[in-house]
C-alpha cells in the first residue's frame, strides 16, 4: 500500500502540493481544450510574441563579447525568462506549455481530436505571433545596435540551431520542454505574481544555458536571422549558406515533436501516472 500523497500544508499554505497542481493542470487542460478558436488564437499570438521578447533579450547578452562563455549562457538564460513570465502571469497561450493537456486527454477528459486541435491552433498563432514581431524589429533596426553585435548574435545563434541533424534537435528539444514544463509546474504551485516567476525562472534559464531546442522560441530567431541574411545584414566570416527556409522546416519539425515529449510524456504523463495510477494502488 502506497503512501499518501502530501498536502498543501507541508509545502505552506500559500503554495499548491503536487497533486493539487496535477488536479489543477488536468482542470486547465479541459478549459484550455474547450476554449473558443479565436480567443486561442489571439492568445496564441500573445506567446508568440512574448517568447519573441524573450528570445531579443537573450541576443542582448549574446551581442556582448567581453562575457565569458558561462556568464553569458546563465545571464541569457535569466533574461529569457521574462518570455515565459509574460505568458504565464500576463495570460498568453503557449505550444509547449500546453503540451501538459496531455494530463487530461490521459484521464480521458478531453479526446484526441481536441488535443491536437488545441496543439494546432495554439501553434499556428505562436508562429504568426513571432513572425510579427520579427517585422517589427526588423522594421525598428534593433540589429544594428552594438555596431551590428546583435545582428551577428542572431545569426550566429541560428547557424548552431540548423546545424545539427533532426535527431540531435529532437533530443535537445526533449530535454527543454521537460524544462520549461517544470517551471510552469513550479509555477502554478504559487498564488502570488512572485511566487511564479520565481517558480519559472531557474528551469527556463537552465535550457537556455545548455542551447536546448525550443520550437516557439524558434520561430522568432531563425525566421530573424532568415530576413537579415537576405537583406545582407550578415557580418563577414559567417557562413551563411544554412540559414535558409529548408533548414528553418528541418529544425521546427523535430524541435516540436521533441518538445510534445518532453511536455507531454516526461512531466504531463508521468506527474499523471503519480497521482492518478499509483496512489490508487
């Protein structure tokens, strides 16, 4: 016979235990599963854009040469971070923080079609909402600062992005979403707009100092790093040839089926299998 699983009170009583986030994850996922298309896809294209933020900061320190290697990662990482806290504090719907709906379609509260529905819609807005903002900084010349710095930032961090093969990105991307699922876990067990971002902070910062794959985050820096190659904003001994539409397909393919297992299987599944399978037993 099991233990029993703990309560809110041995974590304080201003903090959610684990089998509470589980029941509230599971109840998110039936709402978020069910919500009206468009108001998904407007929140989708909200996380676009954030994690796009996020993604600009994190090429602010990049730009910076004088940082040694560690340095720059854990700083880039922290400074990330404020993409996942506008989603998760600010109100955004994001692909690979929903790939905890998993949860409920598990349960068997939400069926497989409005799974994927969700994934889908969710998705597709993420990616226009980083596309839009790619145009905007385009547009404000953000890539020239630092004498071109961020410019050489971007586009160098893309070349390490479509360099490795589909397995190595799906791995990677394996590795971030369990990540980045965890500091939304962490982040649910908190009330209070700073118990969350404490919550999300270390997790999201860790996968950015390793250079795991995030899809979303993807679709801001390599589409970026697309537009300014084209428009000869590269800087010269880069070699460029990678940064090319097939390439930016070749790494959102992997990194998003990598972060669906990651999310979905390694945090969403097995936080199910915890509190819903074993502790019956």
């Amino acid at each position: 016979m099991g233990v029993e699983p703990v309560s809110s009170q041995s974590f304080g009583s201003d903090c959610l235990s684990p089998q509470e986030i589980e029941a509230f994850v599971e109840k998110l996922g039936v709402k978020k599963a069910h919500s009206p298309i468009m108001a998904s896809l407007g929140q989708a294209f909200l996380a676009g854009m954030y994690i796009g933020f996020g993604g600009l900061f994190f090429c602010i320190v990049l730009a910076d040469a004088t940082l040694g290697f560690a340095a720059q990662r854990l700083l880039g990482g922290l400074v990330f971070a404020l993409g996942l806290g506008l989603v998760a504090i600010a109100g955004a719907e994001l692909f690979t923080g929903n790939c905890l709906l998993t949860m409920a379609w598990f349960q068997g509260q939400i069926k497989s079609w409005e799974l994927g529905k969700n994934w889908v819609i969710i998705w597709v807005g993420n990616f226009i909402g980083a596309l839009t903002l790619v145009f905007l900084v385009y547009m404000s010349h953000h890539y020239a600062m630092n004498n071109g710095g961020i410019a050489k930032a971007v586009i160098t961090l893309a070349i390490s992005k479509l360099t490795p093969d589909a397995v190595t990105i799906f791995f990677k991307a394996v590795l971030c979403n369990i990540l980045v699922c965890l500091g939304m876990w962490m982040s649910y067990a908190g009330r209070s707009v700073a118990d969350k971002m404490a919550g999300l902070v270390l997790p999201v910062a860790a996968f950015i100092a390793a250079g795991f794959e995030h899809c979303i985050a993807n679709m801001y820096l390599l589409p970026l790093a697309y537009v300014l190659v084209a428009a000869g904003h590269a800087p010269a001994g880069l070699d460029v040839s990678v940064v090319t539409i097939p390439a930016i397909v070749h790494n959102l393919i992997p990194a998003t089926l990598g972060n669906i297992v990651g999310g979905g299987i390694f945090v969403g599944g097995v936080y199910w299998f915890i509190y819903r399978k074993a502790y019956k037993h």
